[in-house]
C-alpha cells in the first residue's frame, strides 16, 4: 500500500473522530423539554409534635403551577393513612395521624399520577427515661 492511501484512511478516521466527539457534546449540551416534569424540592415536612398515640407534622407544598398532585401518608406496611389532592399553589397544611402499635416508620410522599415526586421518612423511637434525685433530710 502507498504512503498516500495509508494516510488518507488516517485522516478520514481523524474526521470521523473529531465529527462524533463535536456531535456528542452538542447532543449532550441540548436543553431537553421537561414537559409534566415537576421540580424538585418543592415539599418541606416539619414535626410540630408527638404523643403516645398521634404524630402531627407541618407540611408545606409550593406547587406553583397548581399542578395536580396527591399527599399520601403511609406506614412501614404500605397501609396508606391519609390521602388529600393538591390542585393549588402554596399548600400548608398541618396533619395529625395515629401512631400504629410496633409501627415505627412512616412516610409522606408527593406523588404525581403514581410516581412519587419526594417523599420523607418519619421515624418513631420510644425511650424510658428515669429521673433519680438525691434529697438530705
């Protein structure tokens, strides 16, 4: 084979390499449309307080384009303990739900249609806590 046909296969492959490396990263440098995408982060949880039979969390949901979503509350078992649709923007609401017997997890989640958007996890611990004092007499 000539010098010339061997570097001719050499540039050709050069061109081909370089073409698919610049091809690449403009495909990859595409913004792609979100379409029904919601954002992320848009769900805070606060625990505002707990006895021995209830939880009551906080919960906040921006939803800003007041997009149809569902809060769903549900044990360890996946027994759903509360459910409420949220078709508006800045959802707060504060929540009470029974603490089940030897159920010591919980989880809230945000879900659009069946796919869960975020979700946060509550766990429940029980503590024996004994006070001893020491009095004179």
């Amino acid at each position: 084979m000539s010098k010339t046909n061997i570097r001719t296969k050499q540039l050709i492959k050069a061109v081909l390499f370089v073409t698919a490396i610049t091809f690449a990263s403009l495909v990859n440098a595409t913004p792609v449309h979100d379409g029904d995408k919601i954002k992320a982060d848009q769900m805070e949880v606060h625990i505002t307080g707990a006895t021995e039979s209830e939880i009551v969390v906080e919960v906040k949901v921006s939803n800003e384009e007041a997009k149809r979503l569902v809060l769903v509350i549900e044990n360890e078992r996946g027994d759903e303990m509360y459910s409420k649709e949220i078709d508006k923007a800045g959802f707060r609401y504060r929540l009470r739900f029974p603490k089940a017997d030897n159920i010591p997890v919980y989880t809230i989640k945000l879900k659009a249609k069946a796919r869960a958007l975020e979700q946060y996890k509550i766990v429940t611990t029980s503590r024996v806590v004994e006070d001893v004092t020491i009095s004179k007499m």
